[in-house]
C-alpha cells in the first residue's frame, strides 16, 4: 500500500510540477510584454513582502505531519481529530493576524518602491494579491497537511493542477482583452477560492473526524522548533526578492524573478521525487522499521543525487540560450548575466541535494535538534546578502544563498549520519564527488558538439536534447560503476511492478 501510495504521489506530483512550470513561463512573460518589467517585478516584490506573514505558522505544518504519522499508522479516529482541531484553531488566529499584515504592507509599500508608481495604484495592488494570497495559503492548509501526513497528497496535487490551469487561462485571456494589471489579479485571486473548497468536502468524505472531541494541544508543542525550519526555507525562497527591493531597483527584481522561474521549475521536477517520501519514511519510523528505513533511503538518496546531477548540469548549459529567446525584443532591463545565472543553478541543485536529509529529520521529528542549523543558514544568507549587494548588487545576493545552502546542506548530511541512520559521513562525501565528476564530464563533452545557432524554442528544444541525453549518459555510466548495487535494485523494482501489472492484465 504504501508503494501505490508513493506511486500515485510522484506521478500526480511530477504532472503538477510539469504544470506549475509551464504556468510560471506564461503568465510572467505576458506580463512583461504588456506592461513591462517594471509592473513584472512589482508583483514579484509584493508576493514576497506579503509571505513573510507565513513565518508565523512556525513551520507547524512539519510539526504537524509528524504527530499524525503513528496515529494514522494505527487509524486512531480520535487521536487524528484532536490534533486536526489543535491545528485549525493554531491557522484561524494566523489567519486573522494574517489580515492586519496584508493592510499594513498596503499602507507601507508606495513608500518602498517611490517614483515609479502612484500611491493608490500600490495599495490596490497589495490588497488584491494579498486576498489572492491569503485564500491560497490559510484555507484548508490544515487539510492539506493531514493528506500528505496520511501519504495523499495526490488529492491536494490533483486540485492545484485544477486551479493552475485555471488561472493560467484566465490570466491570459484578461490581458489579451486589454484589461489592467488589478482586473488580471483580481481575476487570479478568484480562481483559488475553489481548492480549500474541493479539499474540504473531500477530507470531510474520506475521514470521519469527531467535531466534539477535545484538542491535543502537546501536537504542536514542537512548533517553536520547527520554526528554524521553516525561515531557513522561506528565507532561501524570499531574502534575494526583499533585498533586491531595497537596495537596488525594481527592474533587477524582475530579473532575479525571470531566472529563478527557470531553476525553480527544475528543482520543482527533482522535488517531485521527494512526493510522499517524508510520510512514507514517517511511518516506517513509526512502525520501528529500522532496517527498511536504511534500504529505502539509500535508493531514495541514489536516485535523488543522480537526478539533480542530470538535470541541473543540463539547466546550467541551457538556461542561457533560453532566457535569450524568452526575453526577445525586451529592452527595459538587461536579462543576459552569465555568473549569476551558474551561481543560481548550482544553489538549487545543493538545495535538491539536501532534500532527502531533510525529509527524514522531518518525518523523525527531529525539530529540536536541528534547529541550530536552520537559524545559523538563516543569518548567513540574510548577512552576506545585505552586505554583498552593496558590492555587486544581484550577483551578490545568489552568492550569499549558495554560501548558507552549502552550510546547511553539511550539518544536514552530518547529524543524520550520527543520530538517525547511524552510518559513515564518507557516503555522503563519495556521492557529491561522483556528482561533481559527472558535471565536470558533461561540461567536458558538450564542448564537443557542433555549434548550433539558438534563436527558437525549436532550436533551444533539440540542443536540450542533445545536451541532456549527454548528461544521462554520463551519469548512467558513473553509476554502473559506482552504485551497480543500486541499480541493480531499481531494475528488480522495476521488473516486479511490471510482472505484477501483466499479473493483473491476465
């Protein structure tokens, strides 16, 4: 059961992630070209000022999926409902201070960014992409967490494909019909009105929670613990926006944003490997399955190095070639830097790397003992990227991200090592060694092939292919001879889901 689960989690994961980017290139661009990169990188900044609200949810939502692990493990009705209840009351108080928050960056903003935009323009801009915001984020993220604790979160993947196609449509065909920017968001914030609604009514079908129980208040005792969790992830995806903002222009906003569109997108597909994995790895520590713990996590960790590898070394040779098609005919911000762009790359992909350390000390519930990490990554991408944005402005701040990445990623790969799985550091030093061979023979080899003018995405698409089937190869071959043991593992997986499906055919 708990493999059709994975199974489903991934392929519902991987579809949404392959929509969430396609999404993420249209609407930005068709912003960009009506109505410029400076209205562009207004909308990103806002976002940004407005989810620093989220840090008071103090990473709860880990907190959360970790206390239901046994109990969903062991279907205890009551124990599950009480620890739903303690979540709903803990996000209806966020939720109003969340309300507050949104009208005192409305009243702030038009002071931030002066010059540009009128006052009222700013304000209206703020409450719109606020209630759009808000509606996404605090109606029913309590369902949300107790689908992905229970190894479900396929259902909650299904209803975001639903509104992202939704709004992708509906944001198109507003600009294409000539109306402004507040119309086109406010259109957008209407649309994610109906996710919390179809999770709702599925949550309240498929689990029969009790309304009168009392609730278990211990649940999210460790919530102030997974807190450094929480603002060491949501300052790796919000301190190069905030800072931007502040100390350079709105422009350079838009930028960052353009880029990181692209890069997020491929961590969004290596994360999609991860779909499930915590609550899957969450109950076998429940149940005191040790020994499938470590077996499952090897292949997990395997298949997560190789995939980053593969595909953010493909990222790093492509990303150039097609921002320069993306961005054709824009002339309101200079989009080509080269540094940046690798820098950008490389932070990602130790991000990806670390994933499947951090999913285990999630689903171990190990908050308390790691939160020393997440704050110190916290405080040195915060610094660095103050003081370095001063010096060499955007480059500045990817560097300050990619010094606290590799921080944090280390402490990660140590303290599982001596506290969880019990295994030697050297693992994780040979894995990122044959990771950096494989970069390094790919850059190699594609210096090899011909020449080739970009200036489609027909174009861009056959050079990724040749690019990236260079990279697969590579990869492959490192892996027969580095990890023949895992592989040969994922072939005998592979081998048993087919003969089981011809099985059930039969």
């Amino acid at each position: 059961m708990r493999s059709k689960k994975a199974l489903l989690n991934f392929i519902y994961s991987l579809l949404l992630q392959l929509v969430t980017v396609v999404s993420s290139f249209i609407i930005p661009i068709y912003i960009i070209g009506t109505f410029g990169s400076n209205v562009n990188g207004v909308i990103v900044s806002i976002t940004q000022f407005l989810s620093y609200i989220t840090l008071l949810e103090s990473g709860v939502g880990g907190v959360v999926r970790a206390a239901l692990y046994k109990p969903l493990a062991i279907k205890d009705v009551i124990q599950v409902s009480r620890i739903v209840k303690a979540t709903e009351k803990f996000f209806k108080i966020i939720a109003y201070l969340f309300i507050v928050y949104i009208f005192i960056i409305a009243f702030l903003f038009p002071s931030i960014i002066s010059g540009e935009f009128d006052g009222f323009y700013l304000t209206t801009l703020v409450l719109i992409i606020g209630t759009s915001t808000f509606i996404q984020y605090y109606f029913g993220i309590t369902y949300s967490v107790l689908l992905q604790a229970d190894q479900r979160r396929y259902i909650t993947s299904v209803f975001q494909i639903l509104t992202l196609i939704a709004n992708t449509i509906i944001t198109v065909v507003l600009i294409n019909l000539g109306f402004g920017i507040h119309i086109v968001m406010l259109g957008s914030a209407t649309i994610f009105v109906f996710r919390p609604i179809l999770l709702q009514i599925y949550v309240k079908r498929r689990y029969k929670l009790l309304s009168n129980c009392e609730e278990d208040k211990t649940a999210i005792k460790q919530r102030w613990d997974g807190l450094g969790h929480h603002i060491a992830f949501f300052l790796h995806r919000n301190t190069a926006v905030v800072v931007l903002t502040l100390f350079t222009n709105i422009r350079e906003v838009s930028v960052y944003s353009v880029y990181y569109m692209v890069v997020i997108g491929v961590q969004k597909l290596v994360n999609t490997l991860s779909s499930g994995v915590e609550a899957a790895f969450g109950n076998m520590i429940a149940k005191g399955e040790k020994t499938a713990l470590d077996r499952n996590f090897r292949l997990f960790e395997f298949i997560s190095y190789t995939a980053t590898t593969v595909l953010f070394t493909s990222a790093g040779l492509l990303i150039l070639p097609f921002i320069g098609i993306y961005t054709e005919g824009i002339t309101d911000a200079d989009y080509y830097r080269p540094l940046f762009a690798y820098i950008l790359v490389a932070t990602e992909a130790i991000y990806c790397i670390r994933l499947p350390y951090h999913a285990v000390v999630l689903a171990a519930g190990h908050f308390k003992q790691t939160k020393k990490g997440a704050y110190t990554e916290a405080i040195i991408n915060i610094a660095l990227s103050i003081i370095l944005v001063n010096f060499i402005g955007i480059l500045g701040v990817a560097i300050a991200t990619f010094v606290a990445m590799i921080f944090r990623t280390v402490q990660y790969a140590i303290y599982l090592s001596r506290n969880i799985l019990q295994r030697n550091l050297f693992v994780f030093i040979k894995r990122t060694i044959v990771s950096l061979i494989g970069v390094a023979m790919t850059v190699s080899f594609t210096q090899l092939v011909p020449t080739i003018e970009i200036s489609t995405y027909i174009d861009w698409v056959f050079y990724a292919i040749i690019i990236t089937t260079i990279s697969i190869t590579i990869n492959i071959l490192l892996s027969l001879v580095f990890y023949i043991d895992d592989v040969k593992r994922i072939l005998n997986i592979v081998k048993s889901f087919t003969t089981k499906r011809k099985k059930k055919k039969k």
